[in-house]
C-alpha cells in the first residue's frame, strides 16, 4: 500500500500558511473527480500505479463552505450591509 508521502507532499505546510498561498503536488496522478456536495464539493484524486491496484490511492478533499454561507444563494462579498 502506497502511503501519503508517495502521493502528496505537503511538507513546509506552515510556510504556506504565512504567504497565504498552498501548492500540494501530486506524483503519479491518474484521474480526480468533483462531486457537489450542499455544503460545498468533494475532489477525489487517483494517484498511483494504475497497473497495480494495491499501488493506488483516492486521496479525498472535503471542501465545505463557512456555516450559513453558501454561495449559491448569497455570493460571498467584502461589502457587508451595516445597519
């Protein structure tokens, strides 16, 4: 079984934080599928050897909007209204 550091790296994770920006590489990428979610999406990425099925891995990202803002309903905006 491959393990996380075969597929995605996500070393030097905090640095990211500080620019705001995050790269994940993945090695050995085969195919991802988006799947819409009420709260947001799901991206599941296949990586791997593709002709050994123990040698594959689904690595799953769960992105979900903030509590009580979707925007499908509301876009997201920095002009808040201030009463």
């Amino acid at each position: 079984m491959m393990t996380d550091d075969d597929c995605i790296k996500l070393d030097k994770y905090i640095d990211d934080l500080k620019t705001g920006t995050r790269t994940i590489k993945v090695k050995n990428y085969i195919n991802y599928q988006i799947e819409s979610h009420e709260n947001g999406h799901n991206i599941l990425i296949l990586t791997g050897d593709e002709k050994k099925l123990d040698r594959v891995v689904v690595k799953r990202f769960e992105c979900r909007w903030p509590k009580n803002r979707n925007p499908k309903n509301t876009p997201f905006t920095n002009n808040e209204k201030q009463i």
